[in-house]
C-alpha cells in the first residue's frame, strides 16, 4: 500500500523574519527526495530545490539535515527561501519586492520523489504540498497613507496607542515608494515612515531635484504625532538612502540613531540643498569613464563617483550613534570603502559613536532574512540592469545577522521604553 507522505511547515503563517520549521515523514528509510519551494508575486515567478534523503526512520527535519544538493546544500533551515531564483524565461534583473504589505507571499512547498532538477518543470508530480504565508505586515499594524505638507509616504504603527520609536525608511535610487520594509519594523514596534523622495506623486521627478529640508519636514512631523516618542527619530538607508541618512545624521539634532546599508559616503547626482539653499552640499563628480559594461549590457556603476573630499557626508559632525552595514562583493557602491572612510572621519574628529559591520560575499541588495539574493536588478529610473554582487548563501548570513543587528541598535538607542526597561 502506498504511503501517505506527510509534510508539515510550521508556522503556516508568520512573518517574513521568522524562521519556518520542514519536516517531512512517512518517507521509506532513506528515500531520495526533492524538496521545492514557488511564490508569485505580480508576474514574477521564483522558485527553489533542494535534495534530500530520508532517515532510517522515512523522515526528514530541514533544520537538522544536510541538502545533498540543488541550489543549496549542507543544513540550512530557510535554504528553500533565501535560495529562490527567477524561474527561467523571465526578463533578468528580477527583484523580489512586495509590492502590496496587505497581502502575503504564499509560498507553495512540495515534495518529489527523487532527486531531480526542478527548474522550468510544469505540472511536475508531487508526493504532497502544503503552503506557507509569509507576511511584511503583522497583525494589528496599521497603515497610513502621509500626505502632510511636502511629505509623501506611508505610516505603518504598532498595535496598540504607543507612543513608539518612530524610524524612517529610504531606499535608494530606483524611485517611487517602497513599503515592506516599514511595514516589518512596525511588526517589531517602530512607528515607522516609509519615505518616498522622488518619482513619486507630486515629488520631484528625477532624483537631482531633492534637499535636505523635505527629510528635515519628515522627521518634525513624525515627531509632531502624539504616538511616536518626540525625543528623536532613528533612519534607515539603503544606498542613496542611506547617503541621505548621513546627511541627517550630520546636519540634525532631532536624529537619535541611523543605520546605512550599502551607503553612498558622498554626496551623489546632485548638489544637495539646505535650508531654504542657504547651504549647498557639493556633489561629486560622475565619471561616466569609470562606468563598467559587460557583454550582456549590464551596468558595473561602483566607481562612478569621483573622490573627493569636499563632497564627503560631513559625517564627524553626527552627535547621534551611527551603524555602518558594508557588503565586501558590492557591485553597485563601494560600500566598504566609503563606511571605512566615514569611520576614519570620525575618529580623526575624536568620535566613538560608530558601529561598523562588514560581510565577505555580501552584494549591494542587503534585504531582510530570507529574501532570495539578487545579484543582478532593473532601475526603472536608469532604464539599466545594474549588478549587485553577492553570492546567495554569503549574502543570506549577512542579511539575517545584520537585519538582527539593525534591529537591537534601533531598540537601544531609539526606544526610550527599551532604554528605561534596562535602567
């Protein structure tokens, strides 16, 4: 009689920084298998494979046994997610970004007898499949469109009345508004605007038309609202976003905490205006010279910014604690380059307040746990494939332990219920 395979993924529903439990049974003793992992989102496709083999016992606990191949292998527990690839015939430079917070990924996982490759295979036969929900926006965490003044964007707070840390998140040069990750941080307890600079609504259209003052205009509003602590704002950037944040950091007292990813630590695309152009950063030099393309037409843009020091974020000027998170196979911004030439910066001013964080085989696109690596996206403001570099297995390490990291920094020196809880 045929046995009926059992698997469980729990949990079923969770968020997508939470770890998820495999196990399959009912296996025969050490039966080959192949594990796979599918998700749409919109029009893309991704999808992942493992290859296992049963215990003695017909079982097999993901977290405790090896991949003996596929696209990963040895133990890891989120192989099946941090692996996923674009199913092939699809256009390159597939980004997995949730576009909708209000509906989850759903993860479809199946298993196959055999060990068999599984990419562009349709209507394959599975022994059994179940589905996990994978979700940016927790329970209870409310979402706000933010139309105050010249501010754009969207609030996402904690369930309950707070007041609660409240942090601001920026992306980089691709434009338009980005949510998920606000959407995460309020599920962790930070009030949290997702800040859109440009591309967007009745922002500036190209990104040279930006200033200091909008990012200034934000952080009084969010700290203006009677659920969001007002001592200060925490920021988080990543790339153009996070040359942004530095600027605050360095320019704006009502800044508490700020974590860069993968940050720009010059002045980029356009001289940056402040206070009403009473002050103008300069920017440095595009070097379209230094600009690297493959064969496939693929855009290598790391050393297209000009050295310079009067184009450097003054960032010894930044009183507030400031964490750098630098990926030593960035593609797209020497990242290690320019966080070790902030820290030199501070140090020369007599400065502590810096963490720095440096990770082997990390590419430029350092996203939460578990989102698959992209080496390789689309800049729908650029009309470009730029490389991001990374290795899949080296950036999944550096996005879990640096994402875990962002989080206890902002805890400790935004949260003031964090910071009197230890007192």
């Amino acid at each position: 009689m045929r046995r009926l395979v059992q698997l469980m993924a729990t949990p079923a529903k969770a968020l997508v920084d939470d770890k998820v439990d495999i196990i399959v049974e009912r296996l025969a003793p050490r039966q080959p298998v192949t594990l796979h992992a599918r998700l749409v989102e919109g029009t893309a496709r991704f999808q992942s494979y493992a290859h296992y083999r049963a215990d003695d016992t017909g079982r097999i606990v993901v977290a405790k046994q090896p991949s003996l191949g596929g696209l990963y292998s040895s133990v890891h527990q989120m192989g099946l997610f941090w692996s996923m690839q674009p199913s092939p015939g699809q256009k390159p430079g597939l980004r997995l970004r949730k576009k909708d917070v209000s509906a989850p990924y759903l993860v479809d996982i199946s298993v196959h007898e055999g060990h068999v490759d599984v990419m562009g295979e349709e209507n394959l036969p599975s022994l059994v499949t179940t589905t996990v929900e994978r979700w940016y926006l927790g329970d209870g965490v409310r979402r706000i469109p933010v139309r105050e003044g010249r501010v754009r964007g969207t609030l996402f707070l904690p369930p309950g009345d707070g007041p609660f840390a409240g942090v601001i998140d920026l992306f980089g040069a691709t434009g338009g508004l980005a949510e998920y990750r606000a959407a995460l941080l309020a599920s962790r307890g930070f009030a949290t605007l997702a800040l859109a600079f440009f591309a967007y609504d009745d922002l500036p259209k190209e990104i040279t038309g930006i200033d200091l003052d909008y990012f200034e205009e934000a952080a009084d509003w969010l700290l203006s609202r009677p659920d969001v602590q007002n001592h200060g704002v925490g920021v988080l950037g990543t790339s153009k976003g996070g040359e942004l944040a530095l600027c605050m950091a360095a320019h704006m007292n009502k800044v508490a905490a700020v974590a860069v990813i993968g940050a720009y630590g010059v002045v980029t695309f356009a001289p940056l205006p402040y206070k009403a152009k009473a002050t103008v950063f300069p920017c440095a030099r595009m070097r379209m010279d230094a600009v690297v393309y493959t064969e496939e037409g693929f855009v290598d843009i790391r050393n297209m910014w000009e050295d310079n020091s009067k184009s450097n974020v003054q960032v010894e000027k930044a009183e507030c604690p400031i964490m750098f998170v630098a990926m030593k196979d960035d593609l797209n911004v020497k990242s290690v380059f320019y966080a070790e030439q902030a820290v030199a910066r501070m140090k020369a001013h007599g400065k502590t307040n810096y963490t720095l964080l440096q990770y082997p085989g990390a590419g430029h696109l350092i996203e939460p746990p578990y989102t698959p690596h992209c080496g390789l996206y689309y800049n729908r403001a650029f009309d470009r494939c730029f490389l991001a570099g990374g290795e899949p297995k080296s950036h999944a390490v550096a996005q879990e332990d640096s994402w875990n990291k962002i989080l206890g920094f902002l805890r400790t020196h935004v949260d003031k219920n964090c910071t009197q809880s230890r007192l």
